[in-house]
C-alpha cells in the first residue's frame, strides 16, 4: 500500500475538496487537527477492497471459534436444542428451507 498521507484539515480545506478527492484515489489521507488524526480520506475502492478483508477474517475468526466450542461442549441435536428454547423443530426447519 502506498505511504499515507497526513495533512492538517486546515491545509486540505485550502487546497479544496477537489484536491482532496484526487489525492484520495492514490492514497489514503489523514486529516489531523493539533497534530492527532480526526478524519480519514479514502478511494471507494481500497474502502470496499479493505472491507471484503474484514468480511473474510470475521468469517474465519467466528468459524475457528465455533470450532474450538464444538470441541469443547457436547453437541446437541436441532431438537434437544428446540425443546430447550421451546422452539418447534419442523419450524426451524422449514424456515432453513426458504433461506436456502
């Protein structure tokens, strides 16, 4: 990834929001006021490249941890598990059917 680029919000409402714009599509800009970083200037498409990443390491976090619970409690079935929320099974059931 290219280097960031910090700019004080000052100096970035100078040079406009047109420039702003232009220097977000190559890097991402980190506006800073009193020297801290308050805002974050991004391209649409590294936001959405780094959002798909973070949609794959939830994903792989909440899968290794399902697992780890697996290991570690006994395993229920649908219905011992319905019966314990007072939940009807074929309910369930269904409703996995329409969702695919």
């Amino acid at each position: 990834m290219t280097e960031q680029l910090r700019v004080p919000i000052q100096e970035a409402a100078k040079r406009g929001v047109s420039w702003l714009n232009e220097t977000a599509r190559d890097r991402r800009v980190l506006l800073t006021r009193f020297g801290r970083v308050d805002s974050v200037v991004d391209s649409a498409e590294r936001l959405d490249q780094t959002a798909a990443k973070v949609e794959v390491a939830s994903r792989e976090v909440v899968g290794r941890f399902a697992n780890l619970g697996l290991a570690k409690s006994p395993q229920w079935s649908l219905d011992e598990v319905c019966a314990k929320l007072g939940i009807e099974p074929e309910r369930v059931r269904a409703r996995a059917r329409e969702l695919g």
